[in-house]
C-alpha cells in the first residue's frame, strides 16, 4: 500500500480542492497555505481562491495583486472580486475599471459595483445616467440594480417598471426580488412558489418565504429555512431567526447569539433588536449601547426607544 503523499505532491486540482474544504470551514489561514501551493504555476483558479482567503482574512492589499493575476491569467470572475477589494483600500478609478472588466465579461453583479464606484467619483446622478443607459439598452443587470437605487430614494413607480423589465428580460434575480417586493405589499401566500424559486439567488427571498411560513403556522420548516441560510453566509437570514427564537421558541440565548451574528455580518437593526433583549433581560447599559449604535446608524425606531430609555433613567 503506497504511503501518503505531502502536501507538495498533490497535484494542483487536490490541492484546490483541499484548499476550498478548509475555506468553506472558515479556515483562511490554512486555505492560503494551499491555494499558494497552487498557484505557483500561475493557475488562475488557484490565484482566484487565494485572493478569496486573502480578501476574507482583510489582507486586501495581498487580495489586490493576486486578483489582479488570475484576472490577467484568464479568470473572468476575478474582476468582479478585484473590484471589491479595491473598494476596500479606496483607489476608485481603479475599481471602476476592475467593475467594468466584470461587466464586460457578463458578470451579473458587475453593475453594483461599478455603480457605487461611479456615486463615489461623480455623484448619484452619474451613476443612474449609465445605469439608466445600459437598461435601456436591454441590460438586465443594469435595470435590476436602476431598480434597487430608484426604490431607496423613493421612486417606487419607476422602481417597479424597471425591475419588471430585468425579470421579463429572464433574470432569476429580478425576479426573485419581484416576488419579495410583491409580499411586501401583498403578504399573499399564493407568492409561496414565486419566493422558493428565489432563495437560491436572492437571500430576502429566503426571509420572505420564512415570515410566510411563520403566517401559515409552519414555523419548524421556517426555522430550518433560516438556520440553512445562516449556514450558507446570509446575513439577512440571521435577524429574523433571532426574532424566530425569541418570539416562537421562547429561546432568548439562541436569540441573542442569532443577533449578534447578525450584528458581525453588519446588519445595523439586529443591534435594535439585541438592545430590545438585553433591555427586557435588566442589562439597562447593555441596551443603551445597542439603540445608540441602531440610532446613529439611521434606525428610527431605535432612536426613539433610546429616547424613551434614557427619560427613564433620568
């Protein structure tokens, strides 16, 4: 029977292989040691994984130079990862050329960010020009994302028009979020079909589809949809599956680690909802900390409770 082979005679393929197990499990430090291996050939798969630990550990300066190779090596998906990463360390220009690289190449997500870049440098209008461009040139992408903009800053209409046309252009994405903005309106349980075809595209989807289970009394089944999307790394699955533990289960620890997950994950209303525990469980000072970190974050409802807590210790 042969004997194991090391590390540095497996061929590339295992070592990626090995690589993507121990990223899966969040460890990136270890992932890197492999997917360096890797690469030492130039493989632009290999080069695209590194620069996923490396970006995940917040080395984005190392992310940088390795996405950039696996791009130039041949890697379409790295312009899109290049560009987030040159986000982070703030040479827009060059995450807007990285942005347009991945548009180029049909990369769905490529049209956010090269958006953001675009509001950055020259301003929300700049951005909504080139994206209303590109949508009126029967981009999907474009529309969806001219559709998300124009339903933040309240142009609900228009917002409605254009991602319509992104989901009958056939684009799961848009019209997973249809389905989402639907249930919003309507809570009408006959969207059940329209929100399971989302919740592998669009995570909202997954926590409109478990607010709909949670109406039809069908809570172990929402419960298990929202730990799966936890599992999968979907942030907005997390404040709803504390709400879930707290309000069904009557489980106010899970409740809370679910909230600070949420918190982590940088979703701003789990710090309100946290607050709201810690301040039903006596941790006055707890709460506070939370409503105000909500409050500052633009969470009116947090603010206000703030504003109440504080009259009563006063």
């Amino acid at each position: 029977m042969p004997a194991p082979r090391d590390d540095d005679d497996l061929d590339v393929d295992a070592l990626i292989d090995r690589g993507c197990e121990l990223a899966d499990l969040g460890e990136h430090e270890q992932a890197v040691v492999l997917f360096r291996r890797a690469a030492v050939g130039g493989d632009p798969v290999a080069l695209f994984d590194l620069g996923n630990s490396l970006s995940a550990l917040g080395r984005w300066a190392e992310a940088v130079e390795v996405h950039r190779e696996a791009a130039d090596a041949g890697e379409d998906d790295a312009w899109l990862n290049l560009a987030h990463d040159l986000r982070r360390l703030g040479p827009w220009a060059d995450a807007e050329h990285a942005a347009r690289q991945a548009v180029d190449c049909g990369d769905p997500n490529g049209w956010a960010v090269l958006a953001d870049t675009l509001r950055v440098q020259r301003g929300a209008a700049e951005a909504e020009r080139q994206l209303r461009g590109a949508a009126g040139r029967g981009n999907a992408s474009a529309a969806l994302e001219l559709a998300y903009d124009l339903r933040e800053s309240g142009r609900q209409l228009e917002a409605w028009h254009w991602v319509q046309v992104a989901a009958d252009a056939g684009d799961d994405v848009a019209a997973a979020t249809l389905a989402c903005w639907r249930w919003d309106e309507t809570r009408d349980p006959s969207l059940e079909p329209l929100l399971r075809a989302g919740v592998a595209v669009y995570e909202h989807a997954r926590t409109s589809l478990s607010h709909l289970l949670r109406g039809t009394d069908r809570v172990e089944e929402a419960r298990a949809l929202l730990e799966e999307g936890a599992l999968h790394g979907e942030v907005a699955s997390w404040l709803p599956l504390g709400n879930l533990y707290r309000d069904e289960l009557d489980d106010d620890i899970a409740a809370e680690a679910a909230y600070r997950a949420g918190i982590e994950g940088g979703d701003l209303h789990s710090h309100h909802n946290l607050g709201v525990l810690l301040l039903d469980a006596g941790d006055v000072d707890g709460a506070i900390e939370h409503f105000s970190i909500a409050a500052a974050g633009g969470d009116d409802l947090a603010a206000r409770v703030l504003r109440e807590v504080l009259a009563e210790e006063d």
